[in-house]
C-alpha cells in the first residue's frame, strides 16, 4: 500500500498480545496512557474488551519494506454502539431502514473511555502521514465487509488530517480545567469571582467536615484491597444507572500492576472502612478522571474526590489540565470550561454518507452556539471583579 513515497504493508490483529509493546508504544509515545499497550492489553486480558462485551480486536499494524512498524491504530469490530460516547444509533437506524447493515462497524477508540488522544499512532522518526492510516483503514473496512470506520476522541491534527482525506468530521464537547501556573489550589481560587470563590469554599469546607479521611494512591500504595472496595463502587455506580458493567474485577488490578504510578486513586474512608473512590489516568501533560462511587451520602463528597482532589493532584505534579470525562454541565462552576472533542468518520455507503454529512453541520452549529453560551457561565473573573 503506498502512501506517495513508501511502500507500506497493512496486518489486523485479534489481539493486541500478537503485537511486541515495544513496537505498538514507539508508535503510541508517552503522553496519553490510554493508548499504551500496557491499558489496552488491561482490558483484553481481563475480558474486559472482546467477544463478552462487543469490542472484538481488529488492531491495524502498518510495517515498513524492511518488516519494521511505523505505525498502528486501536481498532474494534462491533456489532452495537455501546461503550464509545459518539453517538450514532440514528445513522445505524437510518441504513436499516434503508435495508442496509450498519453493523458490524470499525471503531477506532479506546473502550468504555471517552478520553482525547492520539488515536492513529505513528513513530515520530519516519514521516508517515494521516492519510496512509486512513486509505489503511479504509482498505481494512472493504476486507472486513465492515459499513464504515469511525476515529473517536481523536486529537485535532487528526481530525483536520482525515477531512482532508474526505472523511466526515464531527465534534463533540467535554469540559477540562486549565492550569494557568497556579502553585497552590488557593491560586486557583484566586482566579475565580468572589461570588464563585466562596461557594467552591464552601464545599470544600463541608465535605472535608464529614468525618471523612482523604488518601491521593499511586503505584504500589494501591492494594489488592483498595481495589476490591473501588470495584464494588464502580458496580454501584452502574447499577444505580442502569449501565453494563464492562470492566472486570481483574482489569483493575491489571491496570495497577502494568501502570503503575500512572494510576491515581482518590480515596476516602470513614472509620478506617472505605467508602468512595475515584479512579484517574496520569500522562505526560493531564490528569484523566475515569469511575467513580461510592457508598453512601455525604455533602459535596464527588465535588471535592473527583473535581478537587484532582486539581489539587495536577497542581502538585505540574500538569497542564484536568480532564473529568463526559457531560457534567455542573463542571463549570468547578472551574472546567467547555472544550471541543473531535471524531471522523468514513461511511461507504454513499447516501447514508450524504445524509450524515448534511447532520454534522447542523450538528456543529449547535454545539458552537451551546458552548458560546456555555463559555459565559465561566466562573473565572472579569475585568473589574
């Protein structure tokens, strides 16, 4: 398969164990550990992602005329569009009742996390550009008897890359906190109206008034037992919302023995007994909030574990921005603003192409408007204030 200058040679993979962590993390780089291959063969091994819950391993792999990769991508045959945060049940609908298949479909994510990063993974040394990724991705939905690819929560070079390339462009919405050189939370406060200063005081006075004793673990500070009592909040959690639960027990303790002082658990106990968590991702330049819950009720307690506490983390450890997942319109007043997402898509056939291409624009206008109106809801100050 060229790409105008190299001939480049395209394999899938049932499992991302076929191909060597070195290889696929040359590719992935540092910054984003959920693209690592020690986060996503979590998942596989743990059944996690596979034949149990949909996510069926298709994992593109392109190599060089010399056998070397130069470039991979996380890829997944589904049969549903559960678990991935783009939603597109009406396009799947629209093409059935056209009398076409919408599935099984090619996604290119990471499963169950709505997180922005890389997603088409190149090793910075050889030059290989987006479009030989997507005329690959392309080529492999054709093989497959696929009806489409979609690259979700895709970094904006990418983006802007596979529109050039013809694909559809979407974009989404998610709120994050930006650290403007603040040394101390206090700093942070600073920044904000006195009206809001107050209230984010006030929470965090309450919460932190709760009896409750607060521990930030990492690495090998995590035990067997701190993630037997996260597992038990994170089922809570999707059974109080009527969610599947598509992490397994084993994927946690996975995920801390391969990750290691990337994972960060917020915890709080009462009484020397455990009582909420929440799980987050450190890369190079973010902290990424993941699950959360807990048992029982107590004032302003997601606020300060999930919102502060992370503030508080990425203040401590230099990093650029909070990154809490999807929806939550309540972040603003907690200091997350609203900040875009990116996704593409290539459709192949073409009327449902056209009808989807004719949505996103309206789509887009929408979401502009809604984050112009958002962005006014900022609690950081204005002049004057």
């Amino acid at each position: 398969m060229p790409d105008g200058s190299v001939a480049l040679t395209l394999s899938l993979h049932a499992s991302i164990a076929e191909i060597d962590p070195a290889d696929w993390d040359a590719c992935a780089g540092t910054g984003n550990p959920f693209v690592s291959h020690a986060f996503l063969s979590a998942l596989e091994d743990s059944g996690s992602a596979g034949r149990r819950t949909g996510w069926l391993p298709q994992h593109m792999v392109l190599r060089n005329a010399d056998g070397h990769v130069v470039a991979t991508a996380p890829v997944y045959a589904k049969s549903h569009s559960y678990g991935e945060y783009v939603f597109d049940h009406g396009w799947a609908h629209a093409l059935e009742r056209a009398g076409g298949d919408y599935y099984p479909k090619l996604q290119v994510a990471v499963p169950f996390s709505p997180v922005p990063g890389p997603r088409l993974l190149r090793r910075p040394d050889t030059g290989i550009p987006v479009a030989a990724l997507a005329t690959a991705m392309e080529q492999a939905c054709e093989s497959l008897g696929t009806s489409s690819v979609h690259v979700t929560f895709c970094v904006q070079e990418e983006w802007e890359a596979l529109g050039a390339a013809g694909w559809l462009q979407r974009i989404g919405m998610q709120f994050h906190w930006e650290n403007e050189g603040y040394a101390t939370f206090e700093d942070f406060l600073g920044a904000l109206s006195s009206r809001k200063r107050k209230v984010l005081r006030r929470e965090r006075r309450d919460a932190n008034a709760a009896g409750l004793n607060f521990h930030a673990l990492s690495g090998a500070d995590i035990t067997e037992a701190h993630w037997d009592a996260f597992y038990r909040f994170y089922r809570a959690t999707v059974d109080r919302k009527w969610g599947s639960a598509y992490l397994t027990r084993d994927f946690f303790s996975l995920l801390g023995a391969r990750l290691g002082d990337k994972v960060v658990l917020m915890y709080a106990e009462q009484g020397g007994k455990p009582v909420a968590g929440a799980l987050n991702l450190a890369g190079d330049e973010a902290l990424y909030g993941r699950n959360w819950g807990c048992r029982g009720d107590w004032p302003f307690l997601h606020f300060e574990l999930c919102y502060y506490r992370a503030i508080d983390w990425a203040i401590e450890h230099g990093l650029k921005r909070v990154e809490a997942g999807a929806q939550g319109r309540h972040k603003i007043q907690r200091g997350y603003l609203p900040k875009h997402t990116f996704s593409a898509h290539w459709i192949a056939h073409k009327g449902l192409r056209r009808a989807v291409a004719n949505f996103l624009v309206e789509e887009r206008d929408a979401i502009e408007r809604e984050m112009a109106v958002l962005a006014e809801e900022s609690p950081f100050r204005k002049g004057g204030e």
